[in-house]
C-alpha cells in the first residue's frame, strides 16, 4: 500500500523540491530548516510524534566537497550521525526511513561503472561521511532505502549556493564569457525530476535496500556542458577542456564514478533515461520557466 504521510528533510533544494512536485497528491510534511535542524535528534524525534508519517525522507546533506576536508567533524555530524539518529527514531516508531547518497562513497578506480553491491572506498570526508550514514542507517533494520545519486541537477538553485551548475555556465554562454570544464573526471547525471520519481515508485513498492538513481549513462564534465550548450543553441560559446590536476585543488575526487542500477527491474520500475534525454528536458523546462517570467 503507498505511503500517504511523507514527511521530508531538506525540502528546499534541488531533490527536495522535486520530491514536493511528485509526491504533490500525498500528505506532506515538509519543514523548512529553521523550523527543523535535522541534526537536531530532539527535533526530528518531534517531528516524527506529532506529523506521524509513513515515511521520513532525508534530502539534507553536507555535500560541499572542499570544505568538508576542513571541517569533518561537521560533515559527520549531519551525514552521518544525524542519520543515524534519525533511522534509529524512525524503527522505533515503525516508519521507513529514505536517506539520499552519493557516488563519492566510492574512489572511482574500479574502471566501470559501480554497482550496489560494489564495495565503497571514499577519498574525501564527504564520500567518508555519506557512506557512514549508509552504514549506520542500515543497523536500523530492514525498513530503509539507501538512494546514491550523482551530480543532480534541476530547476532548483542548492541550499548552499543558490545556483546550479548548469544554470551558471549556461549564463555565461549568454553573455559570450568564456568556461573551462573538467574534462577527466566521469559520472552519471542525474536529473532531479527523475530522480523523484524513482523515489516515489521504490516507496511505493516498498523495495527497501540500497539502490543507484541516476540518469543512465556517462560523461565528462565538459562533454555534459558541451550538450547543454550545443541543445541551448550556444554551439559557439567558448568552451575549454580542463584536466583536474591543473585545477591544483588538494582534494582527491573519484575520476571515474558512474553509477549503474541492478535493482530496479526486481522491482518493476523502469530504468531512467539516458542523460542526454534529461538533458532535453531540463532545457525545455527552462525555456518554459524564462518564457513564463518574461510573460
């Protein structure tokens, strides 16, 4: 039976945001931050007593890369043992528990894409921290969908730089300003809208486990704003390959993390789209949104 109470944490984002539109014919509960500090045990406990939802979805991350490498004890405190606290309120009062990953819980040397049952070896406090709220979550029973994503983008800025990516440097190619992108580091895309609705239909089916939810497919950095740009119709906007090393950035990312799913056709659920096809329409709906705010 499909949850009709779904509470979620960090609702305000890129996913989170999209989660609200799919889920838009439940009964949500969906607090913005100042009114629920996920790290706080109390709080979500709280939460839990007083909305009683079927499932608690956890959207909140710590996810700036760089300065989690400065300061890793707050980005264990919200992706680690916040989630650990929350899995553990959520068994006791028999409510599922969702907590969102990432493909940096692996070190992108396997040289294919990574399965879900592929073992994890984070490089980065972040990576380190996501894969221990795996962990931790999973101590809490069966009842839980661990969801590892990959560089998602959407029509949502994120809750720590108010833009996207892709919506920055398609802003640049507007103005004819020159963009250099990384052009050796490799993952899968994935689409916020889509993404959401592979939530929703592992929710539905109660496919309880850990499951990879990204666009199918791979590609560069720059090979990804290369397609936005060309289908944008900015074919000429200047656009340059980067090799990460001559960024001289002291963090090790994982070079090459695509994410594939194995799980989903046990479920039932059809496998994503290709992401050049969420590509397209993520355009769409942008050309949509800009032609709705100049009307």
């Amino acid at each position: 039976m499909s949850a009709r109470r779904i509470a979620i944490a960090g609702a305000s984002g890129q996913l989170g945001t999209a989660l609200r539109e799919e889920l838009r014919d439940r009964e949500l509960i969906a607090p913005a931050h100042a009114e629920l500090a996920f790290e706080n045990a109390a709080a979500v406990a709280r939460l839990l007593d007083e909305a009683r939802p079927d499932v608690l979805i956890n959207c909140t991350a710590f996810h700036h890369v760089d300065t989690c490498e400065r300061e890793p004890e707050r980005a264990f405190a919200l992706n680690a043992l916040a989630v650990d606290a929350a899995a553990a309120a959520c068994a006791a009062r028999g409510v599922a528990f969702a907590t969102i990953s990432t493909d940096y819980v692996f070190d992108g040397t396997l040289g294919r894409a990574y399965r879900e049952d592929d073992a994890v070896n984070p490089l980065t406090a972040y990576g380190a921290s996501k894969a221990a709220g795996e962990f931790l979550t999973r101590r809490h029973g069966a009842r839980h969908y661990v969801v590892r994503t990959s560089a998602v983008f959407g029509n949502t800025g994120t809750s720590n730089k108010g833009y996207t990516l892709i919506e920055k440097v398609l802003q640049h190619a507007e103005r004819g300003e020159p963009t250099r992108m990384v052009a050796d580091m490799v993952f899968s895309p994935s689409y916020a809208p889509h993404v959401a609705r592979a939530v929703r239909e592992l929710i539905d089916r109660e496919a309880y486990g850990t499951h990879h939810v990204s666009n199918a497919g791979a590609c560069s950095w720059y090979e990804f704003v290369r397609a936005a740009f060309e289908r944008a119709g900015y074919a000429d906007a200047p656009l340059a390959p980067l090799a990460y090393a001559e960024m001289n950035n002291p963090t090790r990312r994982p070079m090459y993390s695509p994410l594939e799913n194995t799980t989903f056709a046990a479920a039932r659920i059809a496998p994503l789209p290709a992401w050049s096809a969420a590509l397209e329409e993520f355009l769409a709906a942008r050309r949509a949104r800009r032609a709705g705010a100049r009307a």
